[in-house]
C-alpha cells in the first residue's frame, strides 16, 4: 500500500529505505514537503522488518515497520 508522509525541515533533508518500500521524493529541502512511501507485497509467508532512515542535517531519525507475510 501507499502512504503519504508530511515533512517539516528547517534545511535539506533524506529518506533512505529498505529495498521493499518506494519513496517518492527521497530528498527535500527546507520547508514543508510531502513524500509518499510505497510497500512491495510481502511474498515470503513471513513478516519482514524494515526501516525509513530520515536525515537532516546533524539530524537522524529511524522508523521501523513490520510487514506481515502473504
């Protein structure tokens, strides 16, 4: 699935991920900006974990989600 994603930065920023999720954008600048993270169907009959790294300047955050398996 797809979820959108609002971005508050007081300089340029990034989001790197985990191969299974698409981030479009994938970097901003400063400001409001909004991205939307996209899931690949989770195919292995087990859950997978991942992460969303965000950074933004000496700033990192990390976001980790559990998919559940098909």
């Amino acid at each position: 699935g797809a979820s959108r994603i609002t971005i508050f930065a007081t300089c340029g920023w990034t989001l790197e991920c985990e191969d299974w999720f698409t981030v479009e954008p994938a970097s901003g600048v400063k400001g409001i900006s909004e991205s939307v993270i996209t899931t690949q169907p989770n195919n292995t009959g087990s859950p997978r974990k991942g992460t969303i790294i965000l950074k933004a300047g000496t700033y990192t955050s990390t976001y980790t989600f559990t998919q559940a398996g098909l």
